[in-house]
C-alpha cells in the first residue's frame, strides 16, 4: 500500500469544500501547508494531522474511540500523546518487528515511540495497518473510503468480506477447501463438491463461491476455484456480527456432540477466585495466538477444521 498516496488523498478528502488557503489558515499557519500536503511536496505530521481533524469537525480523542484501538493518555495534537497512543498499538511486538514491517531503522521508530520526534503521516499509517491490520476502519472513522481511490477496491473487498462472515458462514471453510490435494487433482469443478462433504445444500455453495469471487479471496482458473492472497477480516467494528459466527459455528458444534461426531469436545464446570479467572481468559488469548502462529506456519492444507473456545461464569460474587 503506497501510504504516501494515501495521505494525500486523506488530506484532500478531509479538507471537503474548503480552499486550501482557508484551511491552512484555519491551522495557523502562514504558507499553504494544505497545497504542500496534498501535492506530495511535503506530508504533515501525525500530531497536525490530528489538528487538521479537529479543524474539520473531527476531534481525535472521538476518532480514537469510534476506532476501538487503544487508551489516549494524552491529546493527539502532541507529540507525546502520539508516542503514548503508538506505544498501546505495539502489544507485544519488538522494535525490531516494527522496523522490518515498516521499513524503518531502529533509531527514527524508537524516537517516534519515546516521543522525541514527530511521526510523519505516511508512517502513521503504515503503523496502525502493521499493528491492527484495521487501517480501512480508521480512515472509515474520518471519510467515506470509497472516495480515497488507492483503498477503494480493498475497502469494497473488505465489506464484502464482512458480509461473507455475517451472512455466508460456510464460506469459511470453502475458501480453505480449495487448497485440498482432493479438489486440486479435479480437471474442472464439479457443482456440488463442497457442499456434499460439508452437508449443505448446492444453491448454498454457489452463493458462497460467487461471495468469495466478488471479494477477491478465490478467482476462476482453467475451470477450477483457487485461492488468492489472504484478505484479514476484522469484524470487532461489527460486534453483532461477530456473535452471529461464533453462535453458528459452536451450534454445528454442538450438534456433533449430540449426534456423536467426529472431533474432540471437552468441558470442566469449577469454581474459582475473579484472579484466577483472568488469568484463565489471559490463558484463552495465548491459546488462539498460538494457534493462529501453527496454521500460518503450515505449509499444507488436508484438513479443514474450526477450534471453538467458551468460557463464561455462570453464577458470580460482587468484585
């Protein structure tokens, strides 16, 4: 992604109806810094990126907490609560993880996380999709991204996508079922071979391969469906959503426990102390990373399978 690009297109989004001159006014500055902006010929910092906000109706802290990403210990229009926001995205990541993601050294990534320089709006980008792989829902927090032309068609994919998660589940599993040895020897695709080994019905899986092709995540070639580049689908901006998939696959789920399926179930009913059932959810997240780092690092497909995990309370003392 040309982040430079973007930036530029960002900028003159934002600026709306406005002159340039009105709105470089408007930031207090003497020269056009909005016609330097969005010509390329310099960018602005993340700090007067986030004054530009608050100068078109947009106020960072509201940005922020519409996006869903970290805690603001400090006004975004600092150099400081820039750092301080930066350093709630990097989670557990390495400056040396950083670095390779962003193309930067050591010394200028250090800086920008310490607060002791500023961090230029292109990189500021490139951050939050490093880290949070949500940059399309953080320019969604500030303009239409349809209108920015170099993340329109990745946008379109990634609402596609989401529907997909919504409203075709078994979608899921059909995007991995195309890498399986069994599929890939056939000379063409034959209607109804996912959805006899998944048990769903032939109209089911033409919905869900005419999804995948629209959201770019299979396309046609010499008669069969093969995958593309892995497109992440985020669907915390959707919390109803994301509690629609969980329900659907932990149903199917449930329906192999009561008929006596393949798979391996398990559940423990126990009483324990607020402490230790934190330390159990803790337990929970290093479970999915973990799992999450196997399947990336597998270089075959010959199963397609779905983990399920549930821990709720049931009945529970004041904290």
């Amino acid at each position: 992604m040309d982040t430079a690009l973007l930036a530029r297109e960002l900028v003159r989004e934002l600026r709306g109806r406005r002159t340039q001159k009105q709105l470089s006014q408007a930031l207090g500055s003497q020269s056009n810094v909005l016609f330097a902006w969005e010509s390329g010929r310099d960018a602005p910092s993340a700090r007067r990126f986030f004054e530009l906000c608050a100068a078109v109706a947009k106020p960072p802290e509201t940005v922020i907490e519409t996006f869903h990403r970290g805690r603001l210990e400090g006004p975004l229009t600092t150099r400081e609560g820039v750092a301080a926001w930066l350093r709630s995205l990097v989670g557990n990541r390495s400056v040396g993880d950083l670095c390779a993601g962003l193309g930067r050294d050591r010394y200028a990534v250090g800086r920008w996380l310490r607060g002791q320089t500023d961090v230029p709006l292109p990189d500021l980008l490139a951050f939050i999709e490093l880290t949070t792989l949500g940059l399309l829902d953080f320019l969604a927090c500030l303009v239409d991204p349809q209108r920015l032309d170099s993340v329109a068609e990745a946008h379109r994919r990634l609402e596609a996508a989401r529907r997909s998660a919504r409203e075709v589940p078994w979608s899921h599993a059909i995007v991995h079922m195309v890498e399986l040895p069994s599929y890939r020897r056939l000379t063409a695709h034959e209607p109804g071979w996912f959805a006899s080994r998944l048990g769903i019905t032939t109209a089911e899986e033409r919905r869900c391969l005419d999804l995948l092709v629209d959201m770019g995540r299979l396309r046609k070639e010499q008669g069969r469906y093969l995958g593309t580049d892995a497109l992440h689908v985020d669907t915390r901006s959707d919390p109803d959503a994301t509690r629609r998939l969980a329900a659907f696959w932990m149903k199917l789920g449930a329906e192999r426990v009561e008929s006596g399926g393949s798979g391996r179930f398990a559940f423990n009913t126990f009483a324990v102390g607020h402490a230790e059932l934190g330390r159990l959810r803790e337990l929970q997240g290093r479970y999915f990373a973990e799992l999450r780092s196997i399947v990336a690092e597998c270089q075959v497909a010959e199963v397609v399978a779905v983990a399920t995990f549930q821990l709720f309370a049931l009945a529970s003392e004041p904290e």
